[in-house]
C-alpha cells in the first residue's frame, strides 16, 4: 500500500471545526464588512448559515433566497428566478465570502458551511426598521 501524504483530505473533513480557526482569524477590515453586508442575498447567506450552525445545502440557500425575492407581479417564473440565485452564488457571493473566511464552500458536495470570521458577522446582522444594518456596529 501507497501512502501518498501531499493528498488532500476528503470534503467530509473540511467541514468540521476546530481550534485552528480560531487560531488563524484575522479581523476583517470594516471596508470588507461593508463590502459583504452591502448585498441583500450575501447578507441572507451569512443569516442562513449562521443559523443552521452545519453545513447548508447550496440548493437551500437557492430556496430560501428566490423565496425571500419572490415578486408575483414580476413575469420571471420562480425556475428563472432560482437558476439566477445559483450562478450569483456560485460565481460570486460565495467564493468572495470565501475569500475572506467568513463560509467554506465546498463546491464538490455543494455545501457551505460557517468559517473562522463568520461569527463577526452576528452582532453587524441587527437591521433597523428600513432593513439596513445599524451603522453604529459598522463604525
């Protein structure tokens, strides 16, 4: 038998947590904050995510966006509507929000889960009566 060290764990390992996380986080600029809590569906990522604790189906994330943005005075059907969410998510928000430690998007078994700075996002996702981030946590 082979043993082949430079080999990378299976997906089901990346997804568990650990101290080096927490070892490894680095605060996040407040101009990187900004930039993630200024999208409506990153911010609904960040509140999915956090909420679940576990990783999150990618296909729930579709779910619970096109059901947040759903407009039945709008012609587009709720399949279009889906298939934007995905390639937004998949092309953009979740590997920016990767990029910054805040999900782990595993893209073989679609799954995100909570990273390292994920946790920051909590006490920044208090919205005001307009649905706008209270500015004082950003500040």
């Amino acid at each position: 038998m082979t043993i082949h060290p430079d080999r990378t764990p299976p997906a089901s390992g990346r997804f568990h947590p650990g101290t080096d996380g927490a070892i490894s986080r680095r605060p996040l600029p407040r101009e990187t904050i900004r930039h993630v809590l200024d999208s409506d569906r990153r911010r609904e990522v960040v509140r999915c995510v956090l909420a679940a604790g576990d990783p999150i189906a990618v296909r729930t994330l579709v779910g619970r966006l096109a059901d947040a943005e759903q407009d039945p005075t709008v012609a587009t059907t709720i399949h279009q509507l889906r298939q934007r969410i995905h390639t937004s998510l998949c092309e953009t928000h979740l590997p920016l929000l990767e990029k910054h430690e805040i999900v782990r998007y595993d893209r073989d078994r679609n799954l995100v889960a909570p990273a390292a700075n994920c946790a920051a996002f909590e006490s920044c996702l208090e919205f005001d009566s307009l649905d706008r981030p209270i500015a004082s946590r950003l500040e």
